[in-house]
C-alpha cells in the first residue's frame, strides 16, 4: 500500500518517458519544417538557396501543389537556365542526326538544327537557375558518385513533334525500361543524399533536332539510330547560347546489378 502523498514509481518513470518522447517528437517536427519549408539557418540562407528562383521542397519528391521553379520566370527580361542530367549520343552518331537535320530543315521548316555537340537525351531534371549553381553541383556530384548502374542501350527510330508542334524530334516507338529503371535509380540517389530535383516523370527518350520546326512534315528515319550509353552528365545549358556547361560526369558500370525487369517482360516467359 502506497502513503498518502506518495507517488507511484510506474506512473513517475511513464511520465518521465513521456515528456522526453513528446520532446523528441517536437526537436524531429522542428528539424523537419527547416528541412522542407524555404528558410534561414542562423540568419543565413541555405548554400543554394540564393541560387534558386523559387522555394521549393527538397526532402521528399515534389507533388503537384508544392511549388516549382518555373522555366518561364523572368528576372530583369532574363529567362533561367536549365539544370539537368542527360545522356549524350557519340560524336559520329551527332553528326550523322546533324546531317540529316540539317538536308531535312532546308526542304521543310524553318528552325535551325541543333548543334551536333549539344544533340542528347534528357534524363533528369534539377531545376532552372539565372547561373550556374556551382556549389549546388558539388553536392550533386558527391551524391551521384555513390551511384552502381549499368550502361544504357538507347534506339530511336522514328520522328515525331514535341512541345505543341514546335520541335522536331527523333524518338522510339518501343519502350525501354532500362532507361527508365535508370532514371528511377538517380532520382533515388538525389533524394536519399536530400540534394534538389524536380518530380520524376516517365522517360520518353528523344533527342530534339530542330527547335522552332512549326511544320508538320515529318522526317524519315531510314536507319535506327542505336547507341550504348556508358557515362551520363550533368548539364547546365546556357539559355539563348548555344553552350552546355558540363558539371558532372560518371561512367556507367558494366559490373553493377542488372536492371529489372518489368512484370508485362516476365508474362511472357509463363
């Protein structure tokens, strides 16, 4: 039996247990709105946040409500400029797209070609910046380099329009879900290093040949255009100049797990 005013030690010790779980609870709610929510550390701003044209979530992918870095933001006339991973075809392979742009464009269209050094494969989207993010690109680069992946088969062989018509592309008429497995495995290596990206999207892989085509006359494709992709980049493309920025680069692993495969492959062999 327990004295008048005493206290009983289960309930004392439950109490004290208590109070430091709802204290923990408190310290985790705090960090986590500093975390997710645009703010200052100290009185000072993030590394890269001054670097970025809008607030933005960065712990967790972005959903349709939360705010986004608009490619359309303009700042004193000036538009952005993208930040993004892509994969590149090789010198040969740009020139043969170049070339065959370039006979295209002066039957139909009225578009320039593209540049072969800046012909590629978007992967990747990091978000838009009026300069280059230099310290933004460290961290990517230390969060990237934890990445084991396998090099990459990309074809395409047929053409298409994008962008409401007004670009001229070469593209697949096939799915491939090794890109897109891919692309799956870096967005998860941003987000486990909480490095900024944008919400990832199902990859359709094409290398846009003229920007500004407004024609509707297609090009033939009379070969596919195939490659291995044994290294992807970072990218910072200049907007208005015909220049990549290249911040990054890794090599694909031909002794990384293999891509797996998806379940409407696997129908197949039952």
């Amino acid at each position: 039996m327990l004295r008048a005013g005493t206290i009983n030690p289960f309930l004392a010790k439950a109490a004290y247990w208590a109070s430091r779980i709802f204290v923990y609870y408190l310290f985790f709610v705090i960090f986590a709105v500093r975390c997710t929510l645009p703010g200052q550390t100290n009185g000072a701003p993030y590394p890269y946040e001054a670097e970025m044209l809008e607030c933005r979530q960065t712990s967790f992918p972005l959903s349709k409500d939360e705010p986004r870095i608009s490619r359309h933001h303009n700042q004193q006339g000036r538009r952005p400029s993208e930040l993004f991973f892509v994969l590149k075809p090789g010198p040969q392979l740009s020139h043969a797209m170049h070339e065959v742009a370039s006979s295209h464009a002066r039957n139909y269209g009225k578009g320039k070609p593209h540049p072969p050094h800046l012909l590629h494969v978007s992967l990747l989207n990091v978000g838009f910046y009026y300069e280059p993010p230099y310290a933004l690109a460290t961290r990517i680069r230390d969060a990237v380099d934890s990445l084991a992946a396998r090099p990459v088969h990309v074809a395409l062989d047929r053409s298409a329009l994008f962008g409401n018509g007004q670009h001229l592309v070469l593209t697949s008429s096939r799915k491939n879900p090794d890109l897109q497995a891919f692309v799956q495995k870096l967005y998860a290596t941003l987000t486990r290093h909480n490095v900024p990206r944008a919400a990832i999207r199902p990859v359709s892989p094409h290398v846009t040949l003229i920007y500004g085509y407004r024609e509707k006359e297609l090009l033939t494709v009379e070969k596919d255009y195939v490659w291995l992709s044994r290294d992807f980049s970072l990218i910072y493309s200049h907007n208005g100049k015909t220049c990549h920025e290249e911040l990054g680069r890794w090599r694909l692993d031909f002794d990384a797990a293999p891509y797996p495969v998806p379940p409407e492959q696997l129908r197949l062999f039952n």
